[in-house]
C-alpha cells in the first residue's frame, strides 16, 4: 500500500507502524485492526472532505439528512454512536453554513428534525466524489471480491441482528 497516497504524507512506508511494531500480538486483535483501519480510512476521508469544508461526521450528519429519512438529532447520535451533544455541535456548524436546518418533527412537535438544505444537498454530491475516492486509495489492494466481503462482514459488526 503506498501511504503516500492515502495520507498526503513524505512516506514510503506506513508512518504509523514502524516494522517491530507490526510484529505486535496486537496485529492479531481483531478489535485493533478495526480501530486500526479504521484510523486510516478516517485520514484519508477526513483529508478528501477537507476541501469541502467537511470532517467525516459533518459529512454523515450531511449524508444521512439529505435522504428521505428526516432524522432526529437524537436518531443521528444513536446511529453515528456520538453523544448528543457532539450532534448539536455538528448540527450547529452545518446550520451556521446553510447547509441544513432544523424543522419540527410532525409526528412530534416536542422534537425536531433536520433536513439538508438544496445547498447541502449539492454539497453532498461534491463531497460524496471526493469521499469515494479516497475509500478507492484506502481499498486500493484489495480486489473488488474483497471489498464486498470486508463491506458485509463490516455491517454484521456494526449493525447486530437483535
């Protein structure tokens, strides 16, 4: 893998894991190499989504309001696992930009909903080329096979069948 590449970084070699380091039991917990991937994916997203002035939590906060779902702010922080004041702030920034707004929830008036303006949706379709394709440097030495196997395997952990 040529972190070069991914991380925008003067390095031929993982900067992050000197060779002695990756002979680590670690390297064996799975629950590291989650944490580990998913540290380099976030770089590489997080610095794509740069030039649209989007983190990859302001970008899922854009993503998921531009659909039909209408989320709540308490639905966000549930699915992105974010304390909900960390979703405030996220909601705060994106509404400060106009990019999306907060309506009252029609089944609840008690509660609010937030909705992706036209603007943040045009952003998100930029945002989204950019994403995509730091996720195709991430992925670039897997074949497309193992892509969609690591994508299923990743939902049965994220997503548990109750």
């Amino acid at each position: 893998m040529n972190w070069t590449t991914i991380l925008g970084m003067p390095h031929t070699a993982d900067p992050i894991a000197p060779e002695g380091l990756r002979a680590s039991v670690l390297t064996d917990d799975v629950s590291f190499l989650l944490a580990r991937a998913n540290a380099v994916a976030l770089a590489a997203g997080n610095a794509a989504l740069a030039e649209h002035g989007l983190k990859a939590r302001s970008y899922s906060v854009l993503v998921l309001t531009s659909g039909e779902a209408r989320p709540s702010q308490r639905e966000l922080a549930e699915f992105l696992r974010l304390d909900p004041s960390q979703v405030v702030s996220l909601v705060d920034e994106l509404q400060s930009r106009g990019l999306v707004e907060r309506k009252p929830d029609p089944a609840d008036r008690r509660a609010n909903v937030v909705v992706a303006t036209d603007a943040g949706q045009a952003l998100v379709g930029q945002a989204r080329e950019s994403a995509r394709a730091a996720e195709e440097r991430v992925h670039a030495d897997l074949s497309e096979s193992e892509r969609a196997t690591l994508a299923t395997l990743l939902r049965a952990v994220a997503f548990p069948s109750d």
